[in-house]
C-alpha cells in the first residue's frame, strides 16, 4: 500500500524531507478476523494538499487533540507486544481513556535501509 503512495507523492512534486507514513488501523486484531481486518497506509502532505486526478489515494484527517503515545523499537513483526502493554496494561491504569479514532503508527525510519531490530515506529492513541 506505502508503495502505491510513495510512487503518486513523487509524481506529483508532494515528495520533500518533512512526509511522514503513517500507518492506521481500524479493528482489534484479537477480536476480528485477520480477512476483515482494515487498515488505511498514509502519508502527510502540506497545506497545498493532494492535486485533482483520477488516480489520487483516499484522503483522511488526523483530529487535533491529546494523544497518548509509545515509541517502539523494533520488527514490524513484533508490533503486537507494544500494542498489548499499551492497552491491556497502561491504558487501563492511566486515568485516560481511548477516544473513538483509530490507534495510528508513525513509522519513523525507512525498511528498507533500517535494519528491523532498529526500526522506530510511534504509536498513537487519541484520548477522550
């Protein structure tokens, strides 16, 4: 999906040093089955927004807010274990609660030059 992005972000001038992919992920995955799972791969865009065209991707919005976050370092691959601490152990017992708009990941560094044991990807969780 970031593929598809990156290909019309660089045909279209949005590529600069400030984009960021943004990963969002609207189900459970404990509790929905990995065929219904969706998700949506984003990147940021400045104020000039996405050109008119017929190929152009879905755009969506970030709500300003208080968000909480976790810094992960690591695969891809072992992203569940954040997402348990985050959620079945410090949302929990912080005081906060989770608002409506679906957890989203930041993924700080490139995969494909970022050895995976070192890749940083930000969790986002909007707070009510």
């Amino acid at each position: 999906m970031f593929e598809k992005l990156f290909i019309f972000a660089g045909s279209n001038g949005l590529m600069n040093n400030q984009i960021r992919s943004i990963g969002m992920y609207y189900d459970d995955p404990q509790s929905t089955a990995k065929e219904d799972l969706r998700s949506m791969a984003c990147l940021t865009v400045g104020p000039e927004g996405i050109p008119a065209s017929d190929d152009a991707p879905e755009k969506t919005q970030i709500p300003a807010g208080r968000y909480a976050t976790l810094l992960f370092k690591g695969s891809y691959a072992e992203l569940e274990k954040p997402y348990s601490w985050f959620f079945g152990e410090w949302l929990p017992h912080s005081g906060h609660e989770a608002d409506d708009f679906p957890p989203f990941e930041e993924y700080l560094n490139d995969p494909k030059t970022t050895p995976p044991g070192e890749l940083l990807t930000r969790i986002h969780c909007k707070l009510v």
